[in-house]
C-alpha cells in the first residue's frame, strides 16, 4: 500500500491520526470565507505538484498523475470564485517525502519548530484539499507507519536553494 507524508506538533499523539472524529483539515490561518483570494475569482488555477518537482516525475503520483505543471479547478474556492467551504475530510498530506518539504520551504508561515513527520496508510479523500494545486492531497488515515523529527536544517536548506534560485532569475 502506499504510503503519505504528514507533519504535525512533536506533542501530538500521532495514533489520534487514526481517530476518524479527528480526520478533518481547515487553513493554517483564519478560515476566510468570500472572494478568492488563491484565484483571484477565475476558477482555476497553476497546479504544481512539489513531489514529482522534487524527486522526478511520477506517472503513479495521485496528485499530478506525472503532469507535475497543469491548469485545474482551483481547490480554495472549488472552482466557483467565492470561499464558502474551508472545513474539509481528510488529513492534508503529500504522496512523497521530498514534496512535504519543498512546500514547508516554500512557505512564510510554516511551522517547523518542534513537529515530526508521520508516514500514513490509508484511503485518498473525495474532497481536494485547500493546497491541492501545491500537490498536497486528503487522507483519512489506517495506519501510523513510521515517526521522525521533521529537519529543520532540510527546510532551512531548500528555502536558501530555492531564493538563490528566484534571485538568479532575470525580471519580467
């Protein structure tokens, strides 16, 4: 069975995980309802999936089905402009190691500070989750397979590669 990457607290027990009452996912923020602000009210968006960017494309990936780059329904607003959903079934998780990463990373606001990463079986959600166009899908988790500290110095790495990459790029 395959297995998904998902980070949480190092105090979190990650056996609730499997709590099915628990198997739910909201914003890192404020969950803002009205326009979106993701799409910008079009209904699309950029897809780019930071697992098959990080260790090579994948045919098999269940986020991007190897397309890595591709234009879809925007997952924030589902495709109708407006927020009105931000409370979705599932633990957000990515389908590989390296791709958790990339979009720890790549975000300001990520929490790296004393969390681990939990590897999980389990059965994809039908709902997208609100960072599906970064390559981050819903489980609903079976079961715990392995526990580690989330590296911070991995992050710290990759955020410098990735702004050394962005400042050697010429402006538009």
């Amino acid at each position: 069975m395959r297995t998904y990457f998902h980070t949480c607290p190092a105090s979190t027990d990650p056996a609730t995980l499997l709590d099915p009452e628990r198997q739910f996912s909201t914003p890192w923020g404020p969950p803002d309802h009205g326009g979106c602000d993701k799409c910008g009210g079009e209904g699309t968006v950029r897809y780019e999936c930071k697992s098959c960017l990080e260790q090579g494309v994948g045919e098999d990936c269940p986020a991007c089905e190897g397309r890595i780059h591709f234009a879809g329904v925007c997952p924030a607003c589902e495709g109708g402009g407006t927020i009105d959903r931000t409370r979705r079934r599932g633990i957000a998780v990515f389908p590989a190691l390296p791709g958790l990463y990339r979009y720890l990373a790549e975000r300001d606001d990520a929490k790296v500070e004393d969390r681990v990463v939990v590897e999980l079986e389990g059965n994809l959600s039908e709902d997208p989750d609100l960072d599906a166009d970064a390559g981050a899908l819903l489980l609903h988790p079976t079961r715990v397979v392995a526990v580690q500290p989330l590296r911070r110095d991995l992050v710290d790495e990759l955020r410098a590669s990735l702004l050394a990459e962005r400042s050697a790029q010429p402006s538009a």
